[in-house]
C-alpha cells in the first residue's frame, strides 16, 4: 500500500556544489574519534582506557543512566587519547585504526529470531545507537515499546546526500533491518521514499511505503510523522535514518558492527564535490584536500548539512549520525550598506529588495553571514510559510523561551526535534537560534517530566 | 585603511564598554556586521530587521512627500477660501508649487526631525543602559509620528509626546518586540489626551489657522471629518480631491492613492500582512453598511447629532479620515497585533468595525482608527490566545480518540 504525503509549506534551499554522483574511496584515515556529544543527554560511563585494544563493536562506553545502551568503536585498533573538558566530563575518543580491520564477533541472527533476541543483539553491539525515539529526540529508550518506527529515505536538505545512490545494492540489509525493526513495534515501519525516486527501500517488505513530495522539509522524519501518524502524549514513537539501517542490517545478517557509510562531500568551497566511501568517526582532513577545499581557505567544515550540521575543525571527525560534510565559505566580513541595497546573490523568503523570488532555479552561493543582528522576535507569519507541521512555530518557540511546561506540552513539543525548526531558523528575520531555543525546551521537559 | 577597517578597529576598541552599542547603531547603518553563525543553521536567509523596517518606510516616503505638498495648499487654499474662492485642485496647476513646499516643508520636516532626533535618543540612552543593541522598531515609529498629527502641533509638545510614548510605550516593556501598544498610536493617544485643543477640532488641521482664529484674516482648519459629524460638508471638494488627498488633515493620511500606493510596497514584499489590512477594509465597509441601513430604515431622522455620517455612502468612509492609513500602517504593525493568521483576520474585521463605530457615535472627535486600534491591540493576546486553543483542543482530541 502506498500513500502520498504532499507538503505545500516549505522551501528549497538551492546551494553551489550539489555532490557530483561518483564514489572515491577515500584515504584511510589513522584515527577515528567518537565524541559522546553526538549523543544528546548521555552519561557516557567509560569501558576504555587509553591504550586499550578494541574490535570494531567493541563497547568504548555505555550510557550511565540505562546500561544496556552501549557505544561501539567503529574501527578496530588501539585507544591513544581520551579528550576530556571541564568536570572531567568526556570529550572525545580516539582510536588509532589498525591496518587490518578485525571484527567483533556477534553472530548472524536469524530471520526468526524473536523480538527480545534482536533488541539485545542490537544493544550489546552499539547498533541501538541509530535508533532514536521522539519525543525529546533523543537515543531510544528500550524498555519502551513504540507505537510505530519512522524512516525516511527521501533527503530534501539542501546538498543532502541523495539516498536513492548512496543505499543502491543495499536492499539485502535494508530488508533484514526493517524486518528486525518490525518485530520491535506493535505498530507499523513507516519508510518514506521521494514520490519520483527510485529508491532501493521501494520494494522492501514489512514495512508501510509513502511517497513524499514537495519543499524541504518534506524529508525530514518529523513532517513525516506529523502527517502520518502525529504523536500524542504518552506515546513514543522511533526514527532511523536510511543509511543506519545498512549498518543495523549488515550487522544482522553478518553479526558484525560495520560503521562503514557512503557520505556526500559538498558545498561551494569544494573544487569537485563527489561521494566519499568512509567510515563514522574519520577525520574529516582525509576527504575536504583531496581535490576538495583549499589549504588555507577561509571556509567552514560542517559534518551534516548547511542547516543542522556540526561545525567542525579541519582536524575533526564525520559525527556518528551524519551522511554528508559540507563546505561553505565563512562569511566574516562586513557589507557595505548591506541592510538596505538590493540583494541579488542571497536566499530570501521575501521579496524586500531581495530578488531571490525571480531566481527559483538559481543555485546560491551562501557564506555563513547572519546577515544581521539578532533582535527579538518582531515579524509574524513569515515562519508559517516554510513550517508544514500542525503546531504553532512562534508560540512554542516562545513557550520555550519562557519555559511553560504545560503550554509546550499543549502546543505540541512531543511532536518536534530541533531540525524541525531548521527552516524557520533559517528565514527568522531576528536571527534567533530556534534549533536551541527547542533543544533547551525537550531537555527541559525531559528532565521535568521525563 | 579603508573605512571599513577603520571602523572594525573602532568596534573592537568599544567591545565591552558602554557606549559600544551607540557606537555599533552608526557601525551597522554603514555595514552589515561581519557575524558569522554559531550552533544552528549555518546559513541565514538575507532578510533582518533593519531591511524589514526599511521597506516600510519607504513605503511611508510617498505619503510624507505629499503631505508636504498638502501642508503648503491646504495653507493657501484656506486663506483663498476666507476671501471668498474657491480653488480646484490641480496637481501640477496649483499642488505642487515652490509655494506650497516651502510652507509645507517648514511645517512638516521640523516635526520629522523632533520625532526623530528625540525618540532616537530614547532609545540610544536605553540601550546603552541596558546594554543591548539599539533596535530598529523607532526607525519606523520616528517616521510614522509626523504623519499622523496636524500640520501646527507644538514642537515641544510633540517631543513630549514622543519621550512618553518611547519610554511607556515600548521600553518598559524590554523594547522592541515587547510592547503591547502600537508606540507611534501610544505617541498620538499621549498627545489626544493631554493636549486635545491641539489635536482636534476645526482650528488645528491647516497651517496658521490657529493663529488667524479671531483676527480679520481667520481662515477654516476644518477637516472634512469634522464637518459630516456637524452635517455639513466642505465646499468644493469632490470624490475625487478625497482620494487624492487634497484634503485638510493629518499631515501625512490624506492622500489614499498613495496610501493604496505603500498597502501594494507592504503587500508585495510580504512585510506587511495583507490579511490585515484585508480585514480591516471589510470590517468598516460591514459597520459602514449597518449604518446605512439604519438610515435607510429610518430609524432615525435627519434632526439627529448622528445623521450626517451615518448617511455617508458606506464606501465613502475609506477615502476620509484616517481609516486606510490606519489599516495599511498602523494595524500592520506585527508585534502588536494578532501573531497567528486567523487572528490576524479577526483582529483587522474588529478594528474597521470599531473604527466607523466610533468615528459616527463620538462627534467631539470623528476620527476613531487610532483608538480602535489601540484597544484591538490590547486584545491581540485574547484572540491569538483561542486561535492557539483551536490548535490544543485538535491535538487533545486525537488523544482521545486513541485512547476510547
């Protein structure tokens, strides 16, 4: 059965550099990094210790407050620094990659196995890791059993990593991983696919299709849900992202934790902008100067995409969610009377001297400028616009602000993640962070109301 | 060294001192900051606040401009009208003259820049008391002020007003983006209340006829308003002098071709909010209409106090006063009015529905855009607040459906 979403709300941010469909095998990074901040609100408790030998699976730390979630390294080799910050609190660990890969060795699971068997499997191996539950946006909770799993094969991000190439010949492991993931909800596997994509997910069984089309944020799980099935209070429901369920699925079939992802290597900075086959945690240097930024650019390293991503030094890493990097000049210069000439060459949702609405198919070259200060929220209905969830953007964002439990619980919260706020972050003429401004709001309520 | 690094260093001399946000006003008038995002979208579209205001005003530049104009002619078309003439308006004829720029020019920029000059001081003693950046929302207000009192207004008066409605209005409430009224209809009210000899009535509207009153060379201040309250009207002006705005009145609401004019600048670059001003036309033309109908009805007669505008066309009551100025800009303002689009719709229908009410029932002062305004945005919260309900009480139905 198949049903259509279409989103009217929302827009297209059209970028320099969209990923040119060619896959390099990128240089073998030495080390890998795991940072515990790519997991929001876990304790890690270390297992680890520098100098330590670990497999590929191997558990570096698990989550203090539930000790079944556990963390893999996604390499194999030898532990040389563990990075802390203030309080001691861990920052990062790196893993100096052995020139052979051993694996840990967790043993194929049957297509029969039980729901219990592959919710353990899932968890001593590190896999639980990709599964995240809303509300709150967080790494799912086990014990819970949610009332449908959400998966969303259609990127409509700008420069995202087109899903149809990067999951091409993966339908064996797409397959064992919905299958697996099924079994764990009383409910259904909703996977979205674009509305004209060929996507490898398409014809998979056990699951309930939906083609998507219109505006970003027509890809994100979050509008998907909204529209599918919007989550009410007291209910959990579960997202993975596509590429996730390749890793989940090769771990089923072979018994082993292979971080290995296909990732996107765009941006305007990048001279040949291509698809990279690398692994979580890699440095970031082994891809962006083969043929990618200048030495001594003055650009900006976002592991994610130009909206949600992380931005990270050239020594950084691939975060353990992402699919793409992104490379985008930094845009720390001033502009002449730049508030009031007419713009020609930046991305505007008005038509206030601002001639993007001419230029639909035009693909823009954006730095990192706020192109203005922040200010408090002044304009109204402009985020409406590009918001297509059912929930009032402006109300809760200020709900948030002024952290009214019941009024963020009645204007919908359970129902957001951060990304979802992306786009109206993106346009907010006050330039207010509301990807912050939300995640402050879940942690909130998660910490009140658990 | 170029102006631009120039200024950086200055910028980075003042970083952390108090006067660093009077100094970054100037800085980022000449330059957009060099601000680079952090955390969130890395990316930003290329709208902010400064554009944003900016568009209004010059979408308000036309009506200052004719209001000059107007200033100048309404001035010599009085004095003409004591000694017994009549003039036709012309635009080229007789409208725009050295003559009538120059009274008009004199009357109206010094009220421009006492709005200006005083209300910017406001703000910048505020923002280096609280230390934020000095907001833009006066950018707008300064400009909206002149255009919406008489031509003769005291200056000091006006800087009164302005230091009221700057003060009260806006920054005790945390500044703009926090207030509850509309500042440039706080300014107005201030002055209404306080000064009222010089805010309404039939002496106030055109330049010097204050100081003539009594004297041999006495000329008429009269607003067209003000006649219909008293059933009569003004001699030799038609339809069409109405809605080009060669009529007395507030310096800068006359004309409503150019009002229509900035409503098509608001609408098309999305900064105002058409739904509102939508609204707002189609409420007073339903009060019109009711009122109509009383007269039609006979209900009452023509002895009554409210015959005279009540028996006014109801289409005819957009093209007088101040009620499209009212609803293009004033209305419009986003941060006091409704914040959700279907209030946004009940908000705009209430104010032209008020607005007519109290222009035909209050015949000391026919002009109540600028009071149905200011009590629609005190209900603004009311009205957004069950627009949101509608939203809560959906989401507390799915509930129960899965759980019956």
């Amino acid at each position: 059965m198949s049903n259509d979403i279409k989103i009217s709300k929302g827009l297209d941010i059209k970028l320099v550099g969209q990923a040119e469909k060619k896959t390099d095998t990128a240089i073998i990074s030495n080390f890998y990094t795991v940072r515990p901040e790519d997991f929001h609100l876990v304790t890690p408790k270390l297992v680890v210790k520098v100098g330590n030998k670990v497999k590929a699976g191997s558990t570096l730390f698990y989550n203090k407050e539930n000790e079944s979630v556990k963390f893999a390294s996604p390499v194999s080799g030898e532990v040389v620094e563990i990075e802390r910050g203030e309080k001691r609190r861990v920052l990062a660990i790196k893993i100096k990659a052995d020139k052979t890969q051993e694996f840990e060795e967790f043993g194929a699971l049957a297509a029969s196995a039980d729901a219990d068997a592959v919710k353990s499997r899932l968890l001593e191996s590190g896999a639980w890791a990709f599964v995240k539950q809303r509300p709150y946006d967080v790494i799912a909770n086990p014990e819970v059993q949610p009332k449908s799993i959400f998966v969303s094969a259609y990127a409509s991000a700008p420069l995202a990593a087109d899903l149809d190439y990067t999951l091409a010949g993966k339908e064996e492991e797409l397959q064992a991983a919905v299958s697996a993931l099924a079994k764990l909800t009383a409910g259904k596997v909703h996977v979205s696919v674009g509305k004209n994509s060929n996507s490898p997910l398409s014809n998979l069984s056990d699951i309930t299709l939906h083609k998507v089309s219109g505006p970003h944020p027509s890809g994100n799980v979050g509008t998907q849900i909204n529209k599918i099935d919007p989550i009410n209070k007291g209910e959990t429901v579960w997202t993975v992202s596509a590429q996730d369920l390749v890793i989940i699925g090769e771990l089923l079939l072979t018994g082993k934790f292979n971080a290995e992802r296909i990732i996107a290597f765009a941006g305007s900075s990048v001279k040949s902008p291509r698809y990279f086959k690398t692994k979580i945690g890699a440095e970031v240097s082994t891809m962006v100067y083969d043929n990618g930024v200048e030495q001594d650019g003055n650009d900006r390293i976002i592991s994610g995409n130009v909206l949600s991503g992380k931005q990270v030094k050239p020594d950084g890493c691939l975060d353990y969610y992402s699919n793409i990097i992104t490379v985008i000049p930094e845009g720390d210069d001033y502009e002449f009377f730049g508030w009031n000439k007419p713009i020609f060459n930046k991305i505007s949702t008005s038509r206030a001297l601002t001639f993007s609405w001419l230029m639909p198919n035009k693909k823009f070259d954006l730095n990192t400028n706020t192109n203005g200060e922040h200010r408090a929220f002044v304009t109204t209905g402009n985020y409406e616009e590009v918001f297509p969830l059912d929930i009032f953007p402006l109300q809760i964002l200020k709900a948030c602000k002024y952290q009214d439990l019941d009024e963020m619980e009645a204007l919908g919260m359970y129902e957001v993640a951060p990304e979802d706020f992306a786009l109206t972050e993106f346009i907010c003429v006050s330039k207010q962070p509301h990807q912050n401004i939300i995640r402050e709001g879940l942690d909130l309520m998660y910490k009140e109301i658990g | 060294m170029g102006l631009k690094s120039n200024l950086h260093n200055l910028k980075l001399k003042y970083q952390g001192t108090k006067m660093a946000p009077a100094f970054n006003a100037i800085h980022t008038f000449l330059y957009l900051p060099n601000e680079t995002t952090h955390g969130g979208t890395h990316i930003k579209a290329a709208d902010d606040l400064k554009r944003t205001m900016n568009i209004v005003i010059m979408a308000l530049v036309p009506c200052l401009l004719f209001g000059i104009f107007n200033a100048g002619y309404q001035h010599y078309a009085a004095i003409d009208a004591a000694k017994g003439v009549i003039r036709e308006a012309s635009l080229f004829g007789n409208f725009i003259t050295w003559d009538n720029f120059i009274v008009g020019a004199w009357t109206v920029l010094p009220l421009v820049i006492v709005s200006y000059g005083v209300g910017l001081i406001v703000e910048f003693i505020f923002a280096i008391i609280k230390g934020h950046e000095v907001e833009e929302g006066y950018l707008v207000t300064g400009m909206l002020v002149p255009l919406i009192v008489p031509v003769d207004i005291p200056l000091w008066m006006l800087a009164v007003a302005v230091i009221f409605g700057v003060v009260i209005g806006k920054e005790v409430f945390g500044g703009t983006g926090m207030n509850i009224l509309n500042p440039a209809l706080t300014i107005r009210a201030f002055l209404f209340f306080a000064y009222p000899t010089w805010m309404s009535g039939d002496k106030v509207w055109v330049h010097e006829a204050v100081e003539r009153a009594g004297t041999a060379d006495a000329i008429s201040g009269e607003t067209l308003l003000g006649a219909y309250a008293q059933n009569s009207s003004l001699a030799g002006i038609d339809y069409m002098d109405m809605f080009f705005g060669f009529i007395p009145g507030s310096v800068g609401e006359t004309s409503k071709l150019l009002i229509i004019l900035g409503a098509a600048i608001l609408i098309f670059t999305k900064v105002g909010s058409w739904r509102i001003i939508v609204s707002t036309l189609i409420g007073a033309l339903a009060m019109g209409l009711i009122f109509n109908g009383v007269v039609d009805a006979g209900w009452i007669g023509e002895s009554s106090k409210f015959y005279g505008l009540m028996n006014v066309p109801f289409w005819q009551h957009l093209i007088i006063g101040s009620i499209l100025f009212g609803a293009v800009y004033m209305a419009t303002d986003p941060v006091s009015a409704s914040q959700t689009n279907k209030g946004k719709w009940i908000y705009g229908f209430l104010i032209g529905f008020i607005s007519i009410m109290i222009r035909v029932f209050n015949p000391a002062y026919p002009e109540g855009v600028f009071l149905a305004i200011l009590l629609m945005n005190v209900f603004a919260p009311t009205i957004d607040h069950y627009v949101v309900q509608g939203n809560v009480k959906k989401r507390m139905k799915r509930l129960k459906v899965k759980t019956a």
